[in-house]
C-alpha cells in the first residue's frame, strides 16, 4: 500500500482526494491531490507534537494565504509553510523520538547530508528530488518546511540578512559536493569550499536569533534567504494570539493577525494571480509521493 493509500485509509482524507480535479480553473492532477495528502498527514503529525507538548506554530506564507483563500491548498501549490516562535522552534528539535516512521524530522543533526537553515519534515516512502542535490545522501521525502520566528531590529539588517545568505550559500555549495553533473560555475563552487557545514548552520542560527532577549515590535523569518528581506517581517502583535482556520477539513492554527499579514505580503490576498504565473514556484522538483525516495534514485 503506497502512502497515499494509506492516508486514505486512516480517513485524513476521502478516496475521491486523490482524483484529478479541475478548481478555480486550474486542472489539479491526481499526482499534486497525492502530494498534498502527504503534507496535510505532515501538518497533522506535527500539530500533534506540537499540542503534546504545548508548543505554538502557525500555518504562513502560501499554506496560510490557502486557508484563508480556499480553505486548503491553494490549487497550483505543491508544498507547505509554518513557523514557530523560536522557543517553540528549539525545543521542537529535541523531539525528533517523537516522529515514527515513515514520518522524519530532518535537522542537520539529524541527518548529515543536509545543510537547509530551517527544518523539514518528511515522508520517508515519498519522493522529492532536486536535481542539483539528488546525488546527497540525505532524506528526499516530501516535505513541509518549518522556520523560525525571530525578533526583529531593524539597524543593520540587511548586512546581517547579507551574511545569512553567504552561509545559505556555501551550505548549499555543500550538498552540491556529491554531484558529478554539475556545470561550470557549479564546479567552481564546488572545487574552492573548505568548510563546516554545521558551524555555518549555526551561524545562521545565532544571526538570526540574537535579538531574542528583546520585545521587539517586528518579528521575522531572517534564516530563509531566497526572498528579500522585507517579505519576511510582520508585526509581532499579529502573532500574539492564534485562530483556527480550516485546512482540507482539518483545523491549525494561523496567526491572530493573519488579515494584516497576507495584506502585506499579497496585497489583495483574495484576487487570484494571472494564469501564467500559478504553479511555478517548485517546478523543479520531481514529485512522487507512490515511490520512497531511496527506491527512486536507487540509494
């Protein structure tokens, strides 16, 4: 029984989920319906650790615009977002024991191959594969992304976002190190890094948190650089308090104040965007949510 199958099964979702679907005009296919039914078993894991031990998380960015919008997915989104209070953050990954298989949290401690700022969680029996790092050896499930909240000051941000971002970089150097396809510039990269990935990681970490002993008015996702900064700040009173939304007939919790937070991150968070622009945001990811990634790329 593949693992969609099974979340069936458990009655995370009905049977007819996984069926391609056309919504808001958009044609879901049954891979993408898959794929979601691994994140939301994903969601509700982590919800479950999560309430266990009475830490708090938020759905955000297009996991929470897709709540609000249309209580789930959004239909061209293949993937998922929450953030933690970085308290919350920290002592969720001193709780890997508590994720069974096939269900992994992946930490660069918990994993060696991996070098990401954030954390992910897994489906160990799926497949996410990039291209540039599927010669790692590290879990290639699918996944949802978890990041950390910080305190925010906003003198000599965007020098210390800077130096995040070199770190993210010569981290992602690093699991480029077992590709033996990779092109000119990659080479290069490849052939001048001399370093450790876990003190990079932990560099990251320490920038992005050091003004956690302040009440700050702005809380921000620093460790995630692949977005200008200014995307990632929001006011810190708008995560003061939670609500439950409905997510694919289920119910997490989204920041308080989630209306402030989409409108500042979309705009007007409702209007749907221009047809040529949905669905690209991970298409250079090859999905499989019916294969274990070990099996797919014969480790």
């Amino acid at each position: 029984m593949t693992e969609p199958e099974k979340i069936v099964a458990k009655g995370i979702v009905p049977p007819t989920f996984l069926q391609e679907e056309t919504l808001c005009d958009f044609l879901v296919s049954s891979t993408r319906k898959k794929v979601w039914a691994i994140e939301l078993e994903l969601l509700l894991e982590l919800d479950r650790v999560c309430k266990k031990h009475g830490l708090r998380y938020f759905l955000m960015c297009g996991t929470l615009l897709g709540a609000v919008r249309h209580k789930g997915f959004i239909p061209w989104d293949d993937d998922a977002d929450v953030a933690m209070p970085r308290d919350d953050y920290e002592k969720l990954l001193q709780l890997q024991d508590e994720f069974e298989q096939p269900v992994f949290l992946q930490t660069p401690y918990t994993d060696s191959g991996f070098a990401v700022s954030h954390t992910c969680l897994r489906n160990s029996n799926t497949s996410a594969i990039s291209p540039i790092i599927k010669y790692q050896k590290m879990n290639h499930g699918i996944f949802i992304d978890i990041f950390p909240l910080d305190h925010f000051v906003e003198e000599g941000a965007h020098e210390r976002y800077a130096q995040i971002n070199q770190l993210n970089i010569e981290n992602g150097t690093y699991m480029r190190l077992t590709n033996p396809e990779l092109n000119e510039k990659n080479k290069q990269r490849v052939a001048a890094y001399h370093r450790d990935h876990i003190k990079d990681y932990q560099e990251i970490q320490r920038i992005a948190s050091m003004f956690n002993s302040q009440k700050t008015d702005k809380l921000a996702i620093m460790t995630y650089t692949a977005d200008p900064l200014e995307i990632n700040i929001w006011d810190a009173a708008d995560f003061e308090g939670s609500v439950d939304l409905e997510f694919e007939g289920h119910k997490f919790p989204a920041p308080a104040g989630y209306k402030h937070i989409l409108s500042n991150m979309y705009g007007d968070y409702m209007a749907f965007p221009p047809p040529e622009k949905r669905g690209q945001e991970h298409s250079h990811y090859t999905l499989e949510p019916d294969v274990p990634y070990k099996e797919f790329l014969g480790m």
